[in-house]
C-alpha cells in the first residue's frame, strides 16, 4: 500500500473535496482520483461515496481513514528514530494555531526555524483557539499555540508570548481621538464581536465577567470570523471592537485605525504553547519545542 495515497485520501477528507485536496497537496485533480481509486482497488472497498454531492466516507472509509491517521504517524516515528540515530533534525511538524499567533507570530518564527532545519516538512492549520486545543487533544496535531486555554481538553497550556487586547475604532469615530475611554461609554457603541471559540472573545468575556458584566451588556451588531475580517468592519465604521496589538500594528501606522485602553478594564492574556500530556515526542518535535521555548525566554 502507497502511504502517500493514504495521505491523499485523509486531504480530501478533510478539504471536503478533490478539487481542494488537489490545491493542498500540488496535484491535478485527475491525478487524486487515481491515487483515491488505486487504494480503493488495492483495498477492495469504495472508501467514498460519489453520489452525494459533499464528501461522504461509507462505513469502510471511515475505518480507513481512521487507520490511515495512526499508519503515517507510525511512519513519521520511524523516520525519526532512523533521523535520531544520526542526529538529523528531519520530518514532519503539524501544528495548529489561532489567528493571532499563526497570522502574525508565528511566520517569522517558522520560516527561520525551517532555515535552520530544512529537512523538516512544516504544516500549519489556522482554526480557533477552542479547535486547536481539541485536536491536540486528539493527536490530531502534534502541537498548538492559542490565545486562551479550555479546561475542556486535556492539554498543557505553557505560557510562550504576551499580548494586550485594544479597543479600536475608526481614525474618524467620535472616540478616536481619545486614548481612554470607560466602560459604559463602550456598552453604547455599536459593537463587533468574534466569533465562538475565539481567544479573543474569550478574554473579553472574562474581563467582563469580572466587572459585572457579559457580553450580553454589550451592543453586539455582527460576529465575525477573523482579526482582518473584524479591522476590516471597524475601519469602514460598523462598529469598535477589541483586537490584539500583535495584529494592529501594521493599521496603526498607516493611521486607518485608532487605539484606545478601556480604563479599569485589564485585557492582557497569554499565547499558550500547547502539547497533549502524554505524547511521545519525535526528537524533531523535541527540538521545535526547545525552540519555541528559547524563544520565549528571550520574549520574542
């Protein structure tokens, strides 16, 4: 059996599509299909059901894809025992992020670690902090870095970088020329939120919590899904919204966007480092986590 058809098949699982699958993995789409039909032929089972429109896993393609998960995880563990006997540093690395730590903090941090070790095959998934936190606990990825932790999943969340929540409004807003404004004067302003799972809106909801309030108090009129999808809505005046500095600095020099504090009102979090307790770390996974941790220590 060709483990990298296995690896195909678990992408167009997962992008809920061939087509999508084709993009990831830098294939034709006919070239998918084989690989899908040849492990189909080799295993004497359809895996797929064609006659729906969204990819649907008949009862064997769930068995699969469930076995295909632990075959290439078992492959990359013997790739790095064979690496570690010679002292290579090589690869796969999947990791999970949310927004702010995989859109802005960690590029840079992945493309000079990848300089540094350029055998190890680097995949990086950007979901919300909730998500990334459940599929390290899953072993769906090796290690993750969110904005807030979830007592839900049995994780290690270890501190790796700060950040500071800001308000932020329009250059032209009412408030924009101010660089503190109370509480009960954000409770009347059209209000842009993100969405569930988010760090973000996590770490507001604490800091409300803490003052009396919830998000309820607030004049919520959308939820959206991203940082840029929120700056985006703020800078055209639909509503002030909290985001993080990492994220704004780029806004505040063009002056498109304007930073407030919330007077009494703290919204300083963590970016956590996250890794499944009982993991049985590759020595590259080792030596990325050593990394990020030197990182940390010289506060990034």
């Amino acid at each position: 059996m060709n483990l990298d058809y296995l690896q195909t098949f678990i992408t167009v699982v997962e992008k809920g599509g061939f087509s999508k699958a084709a993009e990831v993995l830098s294939l034709t789409q006919p070239a998918v299909s084989f690989q899908i039909q040849t492990l189909e032929r080799e295993l004497g089972e359809k895996l797929i059901d064609r006659s729906s429109a969204k990819i649907k896993l008949t009862p064997a393609g769930e068995i699969v894809y469930k076995y295909a998960h632990k075959l290439l995880k078992e492959k990359g563990r013997l790739e790095e025992s064979l690496a570690k006997m010679s002292g290579a540093v090589r690869g796969e690395l999947h990791l999970g992020a949310s927004t702010i730590p995989g859109e802005y903090i960690l590029p840079a941090i992945l493309a000079k670690f990848k300089k540094d070790f350029p055998d190890v095959d680097l995949h990086l998934q950007i979901e919300d902090s909730y998500e990334v936190s459940k599929k390290v606990s899953q072993h769906e990825i090796d290690i993750g870095f969110t904005g807030s932790k979830f007592s839900t999943h049995p994780v290690i969340f270890e501190d790796f970088a700060s950040d500071e929540l800001l308000l932020i409004t329009s250059s032209h807003h009412p408030l924009a020329s101010r660089k503190e404004v109370s509480l009960s004067q954000i409770l009347k302003e059209p209000f842009i939120l993100r969405e569930e799972g988010s760090g973000t809106r996590k770490t507001l909801q604490e800091a409300l919590k803490k003052k009396g309030y919830s998000l309820d108090d607030l004049n919520v009129v959308m939820e959206l899904g991203s940082t840029q999808s929120v700056i985006t809505g703020v800078a055209a005046d639909l509503g002030i919204s909290v985001v993080s500095e990492w994220a704004l600095k780029p806004y505040l020099k063009t002056g498109m966007l304007k930073s407030l504090k919330i007077k009494n009102l703290p919204l300083k979090r963590k970016i956590y480092l996250v890794y499944h307790p009982r993991a049985h770390f590759s020595h590259t996974q080792k030596v990325f986590l050593d990394y990020c941790r030197k990182l940390e220590n010289s506060k990034l």
